[in-house]
C-alpha cells in the first residue's frame, strides 16, 4: 500500500532522500543542504542545523543547490554546494556552504552569503534545533555576546517566551561522560521553545525579534555565520536494547484530547477569507482568531474590517 504523501505531510512535494555522513561517533543526515540528526554514539545531540532564509510572510525559500560535493572519509567527512533564493521582486541571494565533521566529535557548518541586490527577509541566518526528550529541564550552560557565562536549565515546562537570549554558545550533556558545546558566530541568536507550536525542540535562531522585520540585506555586503558543534568526553555509548518479540500495536479508545486547532487571519485577508467560506469550513477550524497589530500598520479600518 502507498501511503499518500499529503495525508502525511500535508504537501505533495517528495522530499529528498537523507544522506548519512559519519566520522567514528559522530553522525548526521544531510537533507536539502542541511543537516539532520546529528548524533554521537548513537545519541541525538541536536534535532538540526539548517541555514535558512526566509520572505517578508515568514515563509521558507527553497534555495537551488549547484555544485554539490560530498566526501566521505575513514574518520572525515565534508560537504560543499552553492545556493542561491530568488525573490518574487526578482532580488536574488546567493550562498556558499561548507561542512566538515571529524571523528574527534566536531561538527563545523560555514555558509557566506551576498546578496547580488538589496534583498528583503524577516530572517537570513542559521537555526538550531536541540531535541525536548532528555533535555527538557536539564542543566545547560549558557555564554553570552558579551562573553558572560550562566549555568542555568532548559525550560522542563513550555516556556511562552524566550528562554535565552543574546547567546554565543550553549553546552549540555549528551550522555554521562560526553558533553556538547554549540557555537554560534556571525550574529546574535537567541533561543525559543517550540512547544508552543507543537514542535518537539528549543529552536536558536537569527535576528533577535526585538529588532524590526522585515528588514534588508544591502547588495554586496557580505555575510557570514558559523556554527561549531564541539563534543568531548569519554562516556560510552548506551548499548542498544535488543526486543525478545515482535512490538505490537493496539488500537484502543482515544487518550488525551488534542487541543483546538486554529486559524489566524490578519486584516488585509478578511475579504480573502469571506470570499473563500467554503475553502474555510473545509479545514474544519474550532477557532478563528483575528491578528490586530498596531506595529503592523493596523489602525481603526482593521478593526472595523
């Protein structure tokens, strides 16, 4: 039976098959230019490292990947691609990305960036994803820009706001024995807990929120930012658990009730929305809720709309 890919995704858009890199403990899945699963010994160390680049809707530019090279060693291994976004404007970004890991535990992703014209984004730059399991309330330490260092915990229950912020570099414990150190470079990054979108991580991320977006790159004004992933130590790794029998799924009544999901409309997509009520009651939304924000350019017409 073929599942049908849009039931499962919500898209009919295939994504691309992962590529395992490996170098002795180390290990991730290369997937669309970025990495996946970045594992130590078998334990996930972070969720994901993805350069991301994204238009003045928060929605994600697909970049085309040229030149690729991957290269896979004994105790190494590396990437290299070119990238580039095209804008609806016709404005284009371009990029060059590096990655190299080793089998000493690190981890170094390298992207410059250089808008070839003035190119508009609410956000050009790495995210980080650390995984909730084992993590959630766990002891970290935090280094900020201005090279403070705090040993403070991951939030156990979902935090509304921003855990952390102005962060260089955060560490945790992968295993007893095995720490980690993230390393961010390039610009200031903070950290917020994707629970509250039902996403199972802390995502560190660019530009902080505090500042304006969206905003633009200028044309020819180069950027660039790295991240290192560093892990040391000796810990070994947990030894797999071997079943004695076959798992076996039932299917019972229904546990915890999953919360209402909604729609958000903003006041320019009032008519849209009136005009499409039957596209609308086909999604089935317990609620609708309607964004006024004044920071936005919404005035009193947004109110009576």
């Amino acid at each position: 039976m073929t599942a049908d890919t849009f039931l499962l995704y919500g898209t009919r858009v295939v994504e691309a098959e992962p590529v395992r890199l490996s170098a002795g403990a180390l290990s991730a899945d290369f997937v669309n230019g970025n990495l996946r699963t970045i594992r130590h010994g078998g334990t996930e160390v972070l969720r994901a490292i993805a350069y991301i680049v994204r238009d003045r809707d928060w929605g994600t530019y697909e970049p085309n990947l040229t030149d690729l090279i991957i290269e896979q060693g004994a105790n190494t291994f590396s990437v290299s691609y070119s990238a580039g976004c095209l804008a609806p404007d016709g404005s284009q970004l371009g990029f060059r990305a590096t990655i190299k890991g080793s089998a000493d535990g690190r981890l170094v992703f390298d992207v410059r960036a250089l808008p070839e014209s003035d190119f508009e984004t609410n956000r050009c730059g790495f995210c980080i994803l650390h995984p909730i399991a084992r993590l959630a309330g766990s002891p970290v330490t935090v280094e900020h820009t201005d090279g403070n260092v705090v040993a403070t915990k991951l939030p156990e229950l979902i935090d509304p706001w921003q855990p952390f912020k102005d962060i260089r570099a955060i560490s945790h414990q992968v295993r007893p024995g095995v720490t980690a150190e993230c390393r961010m470079e390039g610009d200031t990054f903070e950290m917020e807990d994707q629970r509250n979108w039902s996403d199972a991580s802390y995502k560190t991320y660019v530009r902080p929120l505090v500042l304006p977006w969206p905003y633009v790159l200028p044309a020819g004004q180069p950027l660039r930012q790295t991240i290192s992933l560093r892990i040391a130590g000796d810990g070994k790794a947990p030894a797999a658990a071997v079943a004695s029998e076959p798992v076996r799924v039932k299917l019972a009544e229904a546990g915890a009730r999953l919360p209402d999901i909604g729609v958000i409309i903003y006041p320019e997509d009032v008519e849209t929305a009136l005009a499409n009520l039957s596209t609308l009651a086909e999604l089935g939304p317990q609620q609708l809720l309607f964004h006024y924000d004044p920071t936005r350019g919404h005035g009193l017409d947004a109110l009576r709309a």
